[in-house]
C-alpha cells in the first residue's frame, strides 16, 4: 500500500513542489550509517494555516479532479517516516514557499526500501521544464551536487534521447561515488 519506496515519496514531494508553481526548487539528501533525510524546498505558492492543518488528512488534495491525484502523497509519507522512528516537518508561508522535510531510520525493520534514487534524481532533473531544480546529495563524508542548469548549458535541450540517456547516466555515476564502500 502507499508509495513503496523512499525515492518514491522523493518524488511526490518535488512534484509537490512543480505543482505549486515553483521557479525553483531545492532537493537535499543527506544519508548517513542510520538516518536518510530529505528536504525540498521551493519559492512555490505556499499554504496558509487552514491547508497546512489539512495537509495530513488522508484524500486532502487542491488539485484539479480532472487531473489524477488522490491526494494521499504527504500523508503516506508521515506515516512512512514515523513507523521508523523518523519525522516530517512541514513549513510553509503564504505567497513564498514550502520545506518538506523527513527523515527515516534505516536501521528499522518497518523501513521502506530507500529504491532507485538515480533514476528518481534523473526523471525529475529532465522534467523540470521551467523549474530551477538543484540537488545536493550526501552520504557520511561524500557529496555531489547536480542541476538542470548545468545539464542544459552542458546539453541544450534536455528532452532528446541523446540528452535524457546522458542524464541517466550521468547521475548513476554520481551516485555510486558516494555509494561503493571504500576499499579499506
Ligand atoms: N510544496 C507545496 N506547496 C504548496 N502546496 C502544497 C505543497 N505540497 C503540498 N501542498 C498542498 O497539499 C496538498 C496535499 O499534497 P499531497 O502530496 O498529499 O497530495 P496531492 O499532491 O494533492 O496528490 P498526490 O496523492 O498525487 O500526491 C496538495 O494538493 C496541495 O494543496
Ligand atoms: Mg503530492
């Protein structure tokens, strides 16, 4: 039931975040030996107190019914994050902008799968259109950050297949840098 993966729930919250209109968005992901944490955070329309304290309630959702959502991304998620002894926080101002943050504990047996983040990272970098969207990634010591700025100075137009296959592979590569253990 739910989103079975923590890229999933990654993915929900960023589109979130393109849904609300946002020019930019910030995706951090920050892992270590017992913690995966994200934070996205936009310049979307942002909530008032009334949404925010709906924003939990199961099938609360103020898209458009034509379009598919059920409205149950940010609910699945609380649920995900708290069965593992984690947390999400929700901050958000009217007119500026939203921070999602959760966090999971890995070591817990109820943890979701953290699933196929590269190819998570690659799908919302080349379909972020008219959206400045940067990701800053970390695992104990190691980093990478990636935009689809750089991607489109780099690539001019990221939809040809020539570009989207780059993408992929680009942020595979990425990620198993900060991934592989280190020979010792
Ligand atoms: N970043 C954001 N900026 C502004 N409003 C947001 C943001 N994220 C969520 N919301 C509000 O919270 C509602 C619920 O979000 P949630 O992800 O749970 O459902 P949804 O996106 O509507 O549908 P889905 O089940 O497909 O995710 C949204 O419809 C929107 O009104
Ligand atoms: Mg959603």
């Amino acid at each position: 039931m739910g989103l079975r993966t923590i890229s999933d729930h990654i993915m929900d919250i960023v589109q979130n975040s393109f849904n609300a209109g946002a020019t930019k968005v910030t995706l951090k992901i920050e892992q270590n030996k017992n913690w995966f944490c994200f934070q996205v955070q936009d310049n979307g329309k942002g909530m008032d107190q009334e949404q925010l304290s709906r924003i939990f309630d199961p099938f609360y959702t103020t898209r458009d019914p034509r379009i598919r959502r059920v409205g149950l991304g940010l609910p699945f998620l609380k649920q995900a994050a708290e069965m593992t002894g984690g947390s999400i926080e929700v901050k958000s101002t009217k007119g500026v902008g939203t921070i999602v943050k959760a966090c999971f504990n890995t070591n817990h047996v109820d943890c979701q799968e953290i699933g196929d983040l590269s190819d998570s990272l690659s799908t919302l970098l080349i379909s972020s259109n008219d959206v400045e969207l940067t990701v800053y990634r970390s695992k104990d010591t190691r980093s990478y950050s990636i935009s689809n700025a750089e991607l489109r100075e780099v690539l001019k137009d990221l939809s040809s297949p020539f570009a989207i296959k780059f993408v992929y592979q680009v942020v595979e590569e990425l990620e198993k840098s900060v991934i592989e253990e280190v020979p010792k």
